[in-house]
C-alpha cells in the first residue's frame, strides 16, 4: 500500500516536471519570438490545472496587442505554435495555455458571468439556450460556470461553428 502512495507521488512530481519542462521550452521559444518582432514583454510561467500556462506581460499594451489579433485570432494560432515547439522537443502533446496582455484572463472573466447568465436563463424559462459559436477555451469556460450554477451543457455543431447548449436541470 505505502508503494502505490509513493509511486503516485512520485509520478505526481513528474508531472509537474514535465508541466515546468513544457513552461520552460515555451518561453525560451516565445523569447525568441518576441526579439525577432522586436517587441519588449516578459514572460510568466506557472502551472494551473494540470497544464503548463505561460503569459506575455508588458507595459507596452499597443505592442502586445499586435500579439493577440482581432478576437484573440493571432493568441490563438501563437499558442498553437508554441504547442508544436513543445512537442517537437519533447515528442508529447501539449495542452499549454498562453495568455497574452492578460487578454485570455480577461475574456475569462466575461465568459463566467455569460455562462453564469445563460444558466439563470434557463433555470427561469426552462428551456435549453444555445449559445453562440466559440474557440474550445471559450466553450471550457462556459461549460464550467454552467456546472458551478447547477447545470448541464453540452457542445454542439462543428468546428469552427461549435457552439454550447445550456440544459435545463
């Protein structure tokens, strides 16, 4: 019994190595990054819900902006990129999170009292409530405040038009 615990921990502590190994090689790939673009930002790394987070930070909000396209297009295809840089030195697949400017952070937030929103809809008509098409973190965020009001969702449609049905208990 005491070696199922330990093997456990210790692969619990290997899981968080690799976690810090995927944070370590995005922000050396991100570094590199931001002085070809010839853009100032530092770099954040943390490991939250079993996945590697890297942010770009900056004083300069105009410059990081470029970073993060209109509705967050180019956040999302660099995070993509940096998924791949990972992978191709560790040969697994990545879950990274990248956040740019607080940008993801923020839209966090509105998507939490929009998920919050639409489950007090539904509680009230009783009826399910479809939602516009979102990117799959958006539709994480929303699936996990409808959870935390005490309801289900489900995602529906295909991508790039896959949106959340809100259900009634």
């Amino acid at each position: 019994m005491t070696e199922g615990t330990t093997t456990a921990a210790a692969e619990g502590g290997d899981t968080l190595t690799r976690l810090e190994q995927e944070g370590e090689i995005a922000a050396d790939y991100l570094e590199g990054l931001l002085d070809i673009a010839d853009l100032d930002g530092d770099i954040d790394m943390d490991v939250e819900a079993d996945r590697a987070s890297v942010s770009i930070v900056s004083d300069s909000a105009r410059d990081l902006q470029k970073l993060v396209g209109r509705e967050g297009e180019v956040l999302e295809a660099l995070q993509e990129l940096t998924r791949l840089a990972v992978h191709r030195e560790t040969g697994d697949r990545s879950r990274l999170m990248l956040d740019i400017g607080g940008f993801r952070a923020k839209k966090r937030a509105e998507l939490a009292v929009l998920g919050a929103k639409a489950a007090d809809d539904v509680k009230a008509s009783g009826e399910p409530l479809k939602l516009a098409p979102m990117t799959p973190f958006e539709r994480k965020v929303v699936h996990d405040a409808v959870a935390a009001a005490g309801l289900r969702s489900e995602s529906e449609g295909e991508e790039p038009q896959r949106f959340v049905v809100v259900l009634p208990a």
